[in-house]
C-alpha cells in the first residue's frame, strides 16, 4: 500500500489498485473534493486554479486527469506545464488565481507522484482545510457541472521568466555584482524542471552554467534527495570543471544543496545559515527554522543581534511563525530557503540568487565561506516500540526527565542542552520515535542518540 493522504495533499505509487496506489480514480477523487471545497468556500462563480508539474514520467497523464477534472466541475485552469513548486506558487497571486495544484512527489523516486495544493496567496493550505478536502474525497459529495457550464482551459509558458524577474527586482539580488565574479557554476536537476528553471536564472546573473543531468525527461540518474551520498557525480565535476561552486535541486525545485569548489558538500543545514547571514548581515530582524534544524541558525541570527525562533516541523508550520514575528528568513535545514519579501514558499531560485550575492561580496570561496560558521553535526536514529506502549506517556516522561533543561514541547519534545540538543518526534504511521540529535562532533551526536534511547528503554 504506497497512497498517503494527508492534509498537504495525496502521495502514492502509480499503478496498482484503488485506494492503494496513486490511480487515475485516486487522482480524480481528489482533485473533485479540492475542486468542491474551494466552490464551497469561495463566494465567487468564476474560479481558476493553476497547475504545473516537474518532470517525472506519469505527470502528463496525471495533469491530463486533474485538468479534465477541474474542468468538469466548471473550474478554469490554467496550466503551466513544466514548472517548480516556487513558480507555481508565485503565479497563483501573479494570475490572481483562486488556487493552485502542484503535480510532483518533491525528493521521491521516480514511480511515485502527488497533488499539493494551494490556496489563493500560493501557500500551502492549513492543516485544518486539508482535513477538510480530505473528508469531501471521503464523502465523494461532488455535483459536476452541465456541458455550457465547463470550466475554460489555457495554457501559459511566461511563467519562469516572471518568477525569475522578481527575484532580479528584489533589492537584496546584487544582479551587477554577481555578474562582475563571473561565477562558474555545475548544476545536478536530476533530470527534472530545476534543468530549464535555474540556467535560465544563472544566465540573467551572468554565471557559466555546466549542466549535469538537465534534461527534463523524468529518469532521474540516481535518488533524487539532495543528500551526500548522492551527489557523487557533481563532486566531482565540480573539481574537474574547476567550478566556483555547484548547485543540486529536487526535482520540483524547492531544496537547495550547495558543493564548495573542493567537490566538498557545503551541508544542506548550511543554505538556510548563509543565505540569514548575509541577509541579517544587512537588516536586524527575525529568523526562523523548525525545531529539528541546525543551531547554527540561530548562532549566526545572534551574531548579527538578530533574533530566532523555531516551529513545529513541516514548512506550513515554519511559515505561520515567520508572518506571527514578521521574520526576515526562514526555511528548514532540508535546504530549504523562504524569503517573504518574494513569497512565503520553499524556493531554490531565489536561495541561488541570494547566495551568489553573499559569495560576491564577501570576496571568498564557497569552502571559505563555510568555515567562517560554526561546525554542528546530526544525526537520526529512531527506537522501535511495540504497539501497546503510549509514545505521549513517554514523550511525557522525557520531558519531566529533563525538566531541568531547556526543553520545548511545541511538537514532540526537544531538549536543549549547552553543547547539543535533541528532538524526539512520534511517528503518525507506526509505533516509534523518532531520534534527531546535533553537536560539535558526529561522534557525540550518535553517542547522545544512544544515550537517550537507552533512557527511553529505560522509562519503559
């Protein structure tokens, strides 16, 4: 059984049978409830949706089903084809839209997809209108429209040069200094939308752009998550290119991995802290990650007399705590980058285009500019548990454990020490708990890991 529903959206498999996998019923089951939900909460006839997808191979039969679906309950779409999750987002304000779906299971492998969907400012909807959609696609409650009723079609392909002429009119986008370094720059898309996306981008700045598995046709050379153990291949070309630096994207552009000229991974925790520095480099304010990203975060939100705060996981919670402190950045360590003064979205576009400005003016290489921040390692460990065993009455009695440390419970329950930290989160799909820890020595994060698994063993 490969389908999640959740209140981000539907995610499965392609293929199989009903209400298991991703089929075209799933597919047109959903979109009908997020289709219904909106006519039932907008106070308007004439709705529009934007969609747009990445390029993994089922996203033209699965677009193909969410358009014909919209249409028929007398919704209009307009569809961008080939895009990124940024992109679609800043288009559904830019249209004026009353919505949008995106098509793409983000860092997934190729046989899966997914529909998230967003609300009339181009953000994820709340957990609580997802838990409505959900009960609609339930309830199967949808009321199709009659034949003069249908909903129009157009398509549109302007959609990336004005998502990336915004980001060139932003005043913290140093276009002219970025161009005066004339960067060279190798970039990994996974064969997906990043590969059209980001040299049209590196082109506008001015940068020479190395293309490494560009072409947008879905067969992604090797596991599209953005993480060390697979980006071998941009390593080294980076070195052989004798490349400033080199970019790698998921495939629908929304996770940022930076590589120093070294064929060194500059650490996906570390996009989000140098694109803070430099920006609270230049204005005091706020910064904000989710509780289980790095504290270099916030180590560098004080450097700059600047304050940090940390959400619950998961970017629709990072974003409500940016608009409730006005923050200046936010993100997750995921690689992750949200700029408000463009959008509040995860967006790899924007994350380039503010990193290359930091790079040009602090006059250093990537590998310069990585160790001038503090050094933290993580690590992840999980501890099974059987099914009778209550994870909040354990969770409950970590906390009074450590009581007195600095401990948060916004979700699940991290405790703050003076040289590390850790976060202990419940899984939603099986008994476990889910272990982060982070120190100065990826020794002592694994060491404090297997110290608190055996407090837990030993709560038990």
């Amino acid at each position: 059984m490969s389908l999640i529903k959740s209140i981000s959206g539907i995610r499965g498999t392609i293929g199989g049978k009903v209400n298991d996998n991703l089929t075209p019923l799933d597919v047109v089951k959903f979109a009908s409830a997020f289709g219904t939900w909106l006519q039932n909460n907008k106070n308007k006839k004439d709705l529009t949706l934007i969609i747009g997808r990445d390029a993994r191979i089922s996203g033209q039969m699965v677009s193909s089903l969410v358009t014909a679906t919209l249409q028929g309950l007398g919704i209009n779409v307009v569809d961008l084809g080939l895009s990124t999750t940024p992109t679609v987002e800043i288009m559904v304000p830019e249209l004026k839209a009353d919505g949008g779906i995106i098509l793409t299971a983000s860092h997934n492998p190729k046989q899966w997809n997914a529909l998230k969907l967003l609300n009339e400012k181009g953000e994820f909807i709340t957990g609580e209108n997802g838990a409505e959609v959900l009960a609609l696609a339930e309830s199967e409650d949808f009321n199709y429209a009659e034949v003069d009723d249908l909903g129009k079609y157009e398509t549109r392909d302007d959609a990336f040069d004005i998502h990336i002429q915004q980001i060139l009119d932003l005043p913290m986008v140093d276009v002219e200094a970025i161009k005066a370094k004339n960067f060279k720059v190798v970039l990994d898309a996974v064969n997906s939308t990043g590969g059209i996306a980001i040299p049209m981008l590196l082109d506008k700045l001015g940068c020479e752009v190395v293309k490494l598995y560009c072409e947008p046709n879905g067969q992604f050379p090797h596991n599209p998550e953005p993480l060390k153990e697979h980006l071998g291949d941009i390593c080294e070309l980076v070195k052989k290119e004798g490349a400033d630096l080199g970019v790698v994207v998921d495939p629908d552009v929304d996770r940022l991995a930076l590589i120093d000229e070294k064929g060194e991974m500059f650490g996906e925790e570390y996009t989000l802290v140098a694109v803070a520095d430099y920006l609270l480099k230049n204005k005091n304010g706020v910064a904000i990650s989710n509780l289980s990203s790095s504290r270099a975060l916030r180590d560098v939100a004080q450097a700059h007399n600047s304050e940090y705060f940390a959400s619950a996981v998961g970017e629709v919670n990072v974003v409500t705590l940016m608009k409730e402190k006005n923050a200046v950045i936010g993100g997750e360590g995921n690689g992750g980058i949200i700029y408000p003064d463009l959008h509040y979205g995860r967006d790899s576009l924007v994350g380039v285009a503010l990193f290359l400005t930091h790079l040009a003016k602090e006059n250093k290489t990537v590998s310069e500019l990585r160790a001038g921040y503090p050094s933290y390692f993580m690590g992840k460990k999980k501890i099974e548990l059987t099914p009778e065993i209550n994870v909040d009455d354990i969770l409950s009695k970590m906390e009074k454990e450590y009581q007195n440390e600095n401990v948060s419970t916004i979700d699940g329950v991290k405790i703050d020490f003076e040289n590390n930290w850790v976060h202990l989160r419940k899984s939603n799909t099986e008994p476990i708990i889910r272990i982060y820890t982070e120190a100065k020595s990826q020794e002592e994060a694994d060491k404090l890991g297997d110290d608190i698994i055996a407090k837990i063993k030993s709560l038990i």
